[in-house]
C-alpha cells in the first residue's frame, strides 16, 4: 500500500499546485480515507487552515482554497465580492457551479467551516468586472 500512497501523494501534489484543472478531489481509495495524507500535501504546499474571517486577502486579489468535506476536497477561491463601494462580503467560493451558473459552495466570513488557503499565491482580479 505504501507505493499506491506515494503515487497518490504525488497526484495530489499535482492537483494542489494546479497542474492539472480538478475540480473536485474524491478523498477515499479501495475503501481508505485519505484526508490526512491530502491535508499534509497541502500543509506542504504552504496552505493554511483557517476560518474565512482569518483569511489575509485584499479586495481586488484572490487566493486558491481547498474546502473539505464528506471524504471530498472542493477547489474554489477565497476573495472579496463587491456589490457596491461600500458593501463587499469576504468568501469562499468554489470552482464548481451549480445549474444556475452561481458557485455550489459559498462560506462567508461570519462561518465557522475552516478552509485550507494559500495566501502566498494571490491573484489580481479584473474589478471592471464586479457589479457596483
């Protein structure tokens, strides 16, 4: 088993560095639960746990967030969503869509859920784009 763990440390390594474009990690192989083996990738890779409120992010950037939950890792992105000038909301949100084209999983800042962040790897965002 030790050799199909190393491989899949090293596909899991590949997924978190955005090599390949997944979205959605399934966290279970021949019945074993590999969170703790994804969660030390990541904690290799310079992601931190930590509740959305914690997140260092400035309005204009984004940073990449895995989301675990239910033996699944959910890619998304941890940013400020302008509405106008003086309304904006700190979250998470994931990759994913659902059929009505919004992200499937939202965390704001006033939840508890805690995400893994790489604050490291910030993002600008275009803001022409947000709504005002």
């Amino acid at each position: 088993m030790s050799a199909e763990i190393s491989k899949i440390e090293e596909i899991f390594e590949e997924i978190i560095s955005g090599k390949f474009n997944v979205l959605k990690i399934e966290l279970t192989y021949d019945g074993n639960d590999l969170t703790k083996v994804f969660i030390r990738k990541l904690e290799e890779l310079n992601f931190k746990a930590k509740k959305i409120k914690d997140v260092e992010v400035e309005p204009g950037y984004r940073v990449p967030a895995f989301y675990l939950k239910n033996d699944e890792a959910y890619f998304g992105w941890v940013f400020w969503e302008i509405f106008t000038e003086n309304f904006k909301r700190k979250l998470f949100a994931s990759a994913i869509k659902n059929q009505r084209g919004d992200w499937e999983i939202q965390i704001t800042e006033d939840k508890e859920e805690i995400v893994y962040v790489n604050e490291m790897k910030k993002i600008e965002i275009d803001l022409s784009t947000m709504a005002w």
